[in-house]
C-alpha cells in the first residue's frame, strides 16, 4: 500500500529523518569505547534505507547527511567535534554518507518505475473498461459518451469535457492523434506549460476513417499538465466512442 503524504507530512518525514540519527548517535555515547565504529555506522545506515523508503526522497539524503555528521561528532575522536583524525574512520564515514545516498537513489528509482507501472495499468484499465462497454452492443451510446468525458477529466485533469456532434467549425487548440495539442499550427509544450486555459481544446472522435464528432476539453481554472501518454490514452478512449457511434449507426 502507497501513502500519499501531505506537503506538511512530507516535511514532517524529513525533519524526522534528521532527527533520528542524532538521537540514536546521541544514545550510543556511553557505548562508544565498547562499540566498533563500523557496527554504528552500519546501523546508521539501515537508518537511512529506512528513510528512504518512506518515498520522500530528501529523506534519505538528509538521513545520510546528518547520519555521517552526528556519527562523527558523537563517535569518532576527537569527541563533539566534526572532525575525524583517523584514517579507518575517514573511511567509514564516506561510506556512510555514498551507501546512504546510493541506496536512497535505488529506493526512490524503483519507487518511481513502480509507480510509472501502476499507472500505465489505470491506463489501460480505463481503455480496457470502456472497450467492454462497447463490445457489449449498449443502444445508449450517450452512457458511453458520458462514462468517457468522466474518464477524459480525470485523466486529463482538467475542468470540464462534453461531446459535440457539430465539428464544422474548429477550435483554436486540438489533441489529435499522436497525443500533441495544437494551436494555430504549433505543437504546444503541454508537459511544460500545460493546455490552454483560455479556450476549448477539441478531440475529434474518429472510427474507420470517419470523424463521429468531437470531444471539447476545458482547462480554464487549473493548470492542467497530463503527460504524452495520458493524452494517447485520451485518444484512444475519444476512439472507442467512435466505435460505438459506428456500430449505433449501422443498427440504424
């Protein structure tokens, strides 16, 4: 199970994993002359890895920064100094700090990639969904036209979305087929900047070479900023209203 953590919850993470290796260093000092310095350099970092996969990822680098420093001043000699004289102790303070941070870039990739492919499944997820609508022969075609503007929002992020069945007239941004949107000739830089939010974006519903209508997307009070493949996964669903469009037609 994901957290989804707060901005505050977030900054709350991080400070404790400043804090938590200080505490730990601190707990240690009556230990030191007993204790191998490489043993709490060791526990140092499980305390890192720990941090990181909280998801936070500047908690892992401020777990590893302050679980060096506060190593060396709590545990190594000279006492309550930054300081380190021995060279062994040089050692594991460097290792400390690169396995801390390399572990947290592992942690946070494989979050990452893991999160790309929980996505991509939701993706699929509402193609697959809304094909089975389709496949299923519904006469109520304005059910699958309705379900598809909700997927189309909530994908997209945006304010509003409704099907037009009228595309004489073009609006002055569309989203076609590649998953660019266009605006008087230019490819926009949506993952950047964004869609328009001063007017309608049309998505032309096509099936078998025909265009069936048109879906027009609103952004006009949030900066809505889906990625390359939201907006081909956005076609690819405007599609399956074409199909069922199609298949309405020739029951006619």
């Amino acid at each position: 199970m994901r957290l989804h953590l707060s901005e505050r919850s977030r900054t709350a993470v991080v400070v404790g994993a400043g804090a938590l290796p200080a505490l730990i260093c601190a707990a240690m000092v009556p230990f030191r002359a007993r204790i191998e310095n490489t043993s709490t350099a060791f526990l140092l970092i499980l305390v890192v890895v720990a941090a990181a996969a909280t998801g936070v990822r500047w908690a892992g680098v401020v777990a590893a920064v302050s679980g060096t420093a506060c190593w060396a001043f709590f545990l190594t000699q000279p006492y309550q100094q930054i300081t380190i004289t021995s060279g062994a102790d040089v050692e594991t303070a460097a290792l400390l700090t690169l396995v801390g941070i390399a572990a947290t870039q592992i942690l946070w990739s494989r979050r990452k990639r893991q999160t790309c492919a929980d996505r991509q499944q939701l993706y699929l997820n509402g193609i697959l969904r809304t094909a089975g609508i389709v496949a299923a022969g519904s006469s109520h075609t304005e059910g699958v036209i309705e379900h598809v503007a909700d997927q189309l929002v909530e994908l997209l992020g945006i304010d509003d979305c409704y099907f037009d069945s009228d595309t004489r007239n073009e609006a002055p941004a569309a989203l076609v087929r590649d998953g660019t949107v266009i605006r008087r000739g230019r490819d926009l830089a949506v993952e950047r900047y964004g869609l328009p939010t001063d007017c309608e974006i049309e998505l032309r519903v096509h099936h078998n070479g025909i265009t069936w209508g048109r879906f027009l997307i609103v952004a006009s009070t949030r900066v809505a900023l889906p990625s390359l493949a939201q907006r081909r996964v956005a076609v690819a669903l405007a599609d399956q209203v074409g199909a069922a469009l199609a298949t309405q037609n020739r029951s006619w």
